[in-house]
C-alpha cells in the first residue's frame, strides 16, 4: 500500500504516501487535545493561577505554535510533527510537470536551495497550519453550542429578530449565528469532500498536492534527503560567539541573559529539544496505558505483599492466667524454663474483651507474676481469631425454639418487607 501511488508512472522515492501523511495529521490533531487535558488537570490543583489559561487555550495553543511551526519551517523545512515523520515542505516548480528530475539528480543541493521556502512562503504555510486549525475548532465549538439550542427551543429561538437600534456588537453576533446555522454545515460538508477527493487523486498519483490547500498555496509535501539532513546538520552547530563591544565588562557578552544571546542560541536550542519531547512523551503514554490494561501492576502488588507476615494485634491489660505452682514436690524451686508454660506465653496472641482487674494494671504481660494471685476471677473463653484479618470473631448463641422468632441482634421480632 506505501507504493500505491507510483506503480503507474515508476518509483519516486521522495514522495511520501497517502499513509505516511494521514499518521502524520492524525498526530498533529493529538497534540491540543492532550495538553488540554493537562491543564485541565493542574488546573483543578491550581485553578486561581491556570483558570484564566485554561479558557484562553485556543488562543495561547495557537501562539505557541505559531512561534515553534515558523522555527521547524526555518531550520527544517517542515512542520513540527512532519519532521518527526523525515518529511519536508518545498515549492512547486512553474513548468510543466513542475518537476526537474535530472536537475535534482546531478545538483541535489542547488535544487533544495531553489525549492526552499521563501519567508512569503513561510506565512502562507503558517496560516493553513495554524490559522486554518484555529478556525475550525472555534467555528465547531460554536456550531455544537447554538445549534442544539435552536433544536430545543423550536420556532421560539428562530423568532429573535435582530432590533432596529441593535449595537454592533448584536449585529456580529446575530448574523454570526445565522451563518452558523444556514450556512457552515454547508461549507463544513464541502470542506471533508474536498480533502476526499484530494486524497483519492494523490494516492492514484493524479495530482501532487494531497490537501486542496496545499493546492491554493504551492507546496508539497516531500521526503527528506541527505542534501537536506547535511544543511540542518550544517544548520544545528554552534554558532561563532561575537566579538565583545568596547563598553561591556569582561564576560558581559557570553551571558546567556543577553537578548542576542538568547534568541541566536538558547531560543532555538529550547525549540530544537521538543524534536525529542514528541517521541518520549508517546512512548511515555503508551506505557502508562500498557500499565492500566495489563493485570502486571497488580500482580507485582500482590507478590509484594505474599512475604509479609503481621503479628496479631495486641492489647493492653489481657489478664493474666495464674501460672502453675513454682517449687516442686521436695521444695526446691522449678527451673525458669519450666515456670513458663506455653498456655501463659500465649496470652500475648489472644485478645480478650473483659476489663483488667487491679493487679493486672500493675503487672506487666511481658513478665510473669511473683505470687499467686487466688483473687483472680476465672478467665472468660476466649473468641476465635480470624486467619485473615487476626481480629475475633464474635458470635451470637443459636436461636431456641422460645427464641426462633426474634431476631438475634435487634431481640425483635422478624418482619419482612412487602
């Protein structure tokens, strides 16, 4: 499918495909949509700072790249997102054909001189990157807003007159909205049929302008060679740093604080980074959308969390079950390790509900205590610990036939809902 376009009149290794230039303005169309999504974001964090920016985004996005567009069309000869593709724009020539195939083949570096863009050219192709954009959003916004209200209200909003003493700005306004209506779904309509048929003519290799408005400005869209990746090379070096003047300080003109300094070096340097900008933030997105779908995130959670092992929960002032007669039967005082019996260490594993009793208070349950304490009530069973979350579980006794009826926890009687 690349080379559809050049099975009828031979192979042109220069000219991009139909595919190639599609990618191409689908990526540019990407870019506002997602940076608005990223102020829109800061915004809900910072809204008395990026509030005012936000409602002006169409109007700064189409600043912005109106200064970074007019640098890749200076230092490259094409767009911002078409040099990422290696594609360029170029003149047409004036004679038939317009094309001059062994001019480029013997003089491929005089022949990118003589098609270069010329600054009137420049701002030709500025205005249908950047200003034919500009007014398609905002003419869409305005047709999805008022549109739908005429659709609602009926003959009511249809009836709004203009007045006869109406101000100038009424009269914009009014005569806006009846063109919004009448009139733009029309030139809307022609405006996809006309890139339709342009589309259809440049795959067949019937024309070499694949946009009607390349067509009203005389460019091309074409692939980058080597006289052209040399010149930008040439292009990219650092450029001689001048002279200082006789009135400045030692140092005072290698700042990069100097106005001259900054928009000969550091301003196209800034301009030049974005080159890399593009592919890191789509690699970028494409990762963080692979890290939300895939179940990888989740599985590596979950065998982080395999090897940890929590201790139950332990609570202060658990009584303290009276441990076994200390001296044995011939009076002589049992070992230390046998004064502890396993059902007294395990009292720190288990949480008990009633309250401490005074000695216990005093006591601490990382020691045993000194004397028998005959006093003691008998210790409460204790209820059964959860595996899962190591709290108890508590439980209520089974209903008898007296108490089948009630409830268990409410201790009313059972009613059902109808």
């Amino acid at each position: 499918m690349e080379f559809m376009s050049n099975l009828q009149h031979g192979l042109d290794e220069q000219k991009p495909s139909l595919f190639e230039l599609l990618s191409e303005q689908q990526l540019a169309g990407l870019i506002p949509p997602s940076l608005r999504y990223l102020l829109a974001v800061a915004t809900h964090r910072r809204p008395r700072y990026l509030l005012r920016v936000l409602n002006s985004f169409d109007e700064l996005y189409a600043v912005l790249m109106l200064a970074v567009e007019r640098h890749y069309l200076q230092t490259y000869g094409g767009g911002f997102t078409e040099n990422f593709y290696g594609l360029k724009r170029e003149r047409v020539l004036r004679i038939k054909g317009g094309e001059a195939p062994r001019a480029s083949r013997a003089a491929p570096t005089l022949m990118r001189e003589t098609l270069r863009l010329k600054e009137r050219d420049i701002w030709k192709n500025l205005a249908i990157m950047v200003g034919l954009p500009y007014m398609k959003r905002k003419l869409d916004e305005g047709y999805d807003i008022h549109v739908p209200q005429a659709t609602i209200l009926g003959p009511q909003y249809n009836r709004n007159t203009l007045p006869p003493n109406a101000t100038l700005r009424e009269r914009i306004i009014y005569y806006y909205k009846w063109f919004l209506r009448n009139i733009y779904p029309s030139i809307n309509a022609a405006y996809y049929f006309s890139l339709l048929a342009f589309n259809l003519a440049y795959l067949f290799d019937n024309t070499k302008y694949f946009s009607p408005f390349f067509w009203l400005v005389g460019t091309r869209i074409r692939r980058m060679g080597q006289a052209d990746y040399r010149a930008i090379a040439l292009a990219e070096q650092t450029p001689v740093t001048p002279n200082p003047r006789p009135g400045n300080r030692p140092g005072q003109a290698n700042s990069i604080w100097q106005p001259t300094n900054f928009l000969t070096i550091i301003y196209p340097r800034l301009l030049s980074s974005l080159r890399l900008l593009l592919p890191t933030s789509i690699f970028a997105l494409k990762f963080l959308e692979w890290w939300h779908a895939s179940d990888f995130a989740r599985q590596l959670s979950r065998k982080a969390t395999e090897g940890l092992e929590l201790p139950p929960p332990i609570v202060s002032g658990m009584p303290i079950k009276k441990p076994p007669n200390t001296k044995s039967r011939n009076g002589s005082p049992k070992p230390e390790n046998q004064t502890r019996p396993s059902q007294w260490l395990s009292t720190t594993n288990t949480v008990s509900l009633s309250p401490p009793t005074p000695q216990q208070s005093t006591s601490s349950p990382s020691s045993p205590p000194s004397a028998p304490a005959p006093f003691l009530q008998p210790q409460k069973p204790s209820p059964p610990i959860s595996a899962t979350t190591n709290l108890p579980i508590l439980t209520v006794p089974a209903p008898t036939p007296q108490t089948s009826s009630l409830c268990p926890i409410c201790l009313g009687a059972i009613q059902t809902p109808t």
